[in-house]
C-alpha cells in the first residue's frame, strides 16, 4: 500500500498553492493520505473517502480548516478516540481497506512548541501543549498496538528523529508513546537529503519497502508551496 503524509501549511482548496500539492498526490496514486492542516474539501479531487477533525483549536481563521485528514480509496469506519487526546492535539482515527487487508490509521498533529495555548505572565509556555498532547497520546498508542492492527499513525509530529534540537523531557514523552511502532521517516530522508518533522509511524505486521522525500517546490513555479516537504512510503502487510 502506498502512503502519502503531508502538511499543506492551511492552504485553502483555491489556492494554487493547494492545487499543486493535490495534484502531485494523485499522480503517486496512493491508497492512503494523512494530511495535516488542511481543509475539509483538501482532498475532493481524489475522490474516494475521507475522514477529517478540525483539532483542537489553536488559531483557525476559517471554519473549513481541518487540523487533520484521512483519505483512502476504500470506504472508512470512524472510530472515535478518548475526548482528552482530540481535545489537546490533532487526531482522527479509522478502518479502511487497502490491498485486500484492513488496516486502522491514526492521523495526528502534535502542536508545535510555541504553541499559544498555554501561557504564564502573559506568555507562551514552550513545549507544554506539546507535551500535554503527547501524554495523552502515549495510553492510547500502546492500545492501539494491541487491539488494532495492522497500525499506521502519521501527521504532523513536530519533532525530528533523532532528536537534534529541543528538550529532551519533550523528546523522552514523544520515545515513549512510539515505543513498539517503527518511524520509517526517521534519519536523512532523500532526495531532499533532510531529516523531516512528518513522519509515518507502523506496526510490527508491516514493513516497508520504500520511504522517500516529496519536494515542496512547485515543479513549474519553482516556488514553495508548503513549509513542509512531503513523505511517501510504499508499505506491506507481512
């Protein structure tokens, strides 16, 4: 099965900037998108089934902003997620089908760290929704694990593997919550020849065979249209 994750910086539908991402994701024909701050119709253009959340609510300027995505070719089954882990970060969870095989995907967006909905004396408090969102999710990742394969959790982490700037106690909870999933777009990825901030996370029942870099630049343009690069992997059930 092919997975593509990637953040569209909130760009609107309208956008060129959305069109051209949109566009490159379909023509990699993937089974599966996790997209990440987006928007309700960010995805229309595939066709197929989608599930969406709008998050937690830090800052969205329209109301068709979806903090989170899933997208299949197949039909889903939404399965709901304990309020507290919607309620601090991104996160929409389901069942599809994918090369004959269910397979459950969790899409999720780990708030960044200067994220402005913590503060003291008047300021941001950096890394603590991070973190908050990140002790809610660890209970349900080790759940998951047991109860709900094969897994595929994806999105917006926030966070480089291996660790190479921030806390470490911030980095320890984000260890922790992964502990038994394999983050395949950990180290270099190329041919951006970057290490990537969005990641995809899988069970022990899969394997991949190719993960790779997807340039933010538009190939005509040769302008950015995201501040994030995309990542793609080609992913077996075994």
């Amino acid at each position: 099965m092919r997975v593509v994750n990637w953040n569209i910086e909130r760009r609107g539908p309208h956008t060129w900037q959305a069109a051209s991402l949109v566009s490159e994701i379909q023509s990699l024909d993937p089974d599966l998108v996790f997209l990440t701050e987006g928007h309700h119709d960010s995805l229309n253009q595939l066709g197929g089934f989608t599930l969406d959340h709008p998050g937690y609510g830090a800052g969205h300027k329209s109301e068709s902003e979806r903090l989170v995505l899933l997208w299949s070719s197949s039909a889903w089954e939404l399965i709901p997620l304990p309020q507290n882990v919607q309620s601090t970060g991104g996160a929409i969870f389901g069942k599809t089908t994918s090369d004959g095989h269910a397979v459950y995907c969790l899409c999720i967006c780990i708030p960044w760290h200067m994220c402005p909905t913590v503060k003291a004396d008047g300021k941001v408090v950096p890394w603590a929704q991070h973190k908050l969102f990140l002790k809610e999710l660890a209970p349900l990742l080790h759940e998951l694990q047991h109860t709900h394969a094969p897994l595929i959790v994806a999105g917006d982490f926030n966070r480089r593997v291996p660790r190479c700037w921030g806390p470490i106690e911030s980095f320890d909870l984000l260890t922790d919550a992964f502990d038994g999933l394999n983050i395949v777009t950990s180290n270099t990825l190329q041919p951006e020849n970057a290490a990537t901030i969005d990641h995809i996370a899988i069970s022990a029942t899969l394997t991949p065979k190719t993960v790779k870099s997807l340039s933010a630049i538009d190939p005509e343009r040769q302008r950015p249209r995201s501040d994030h690069f995309g990542v793609l992997a080609d992913i077996e059930v075994i």
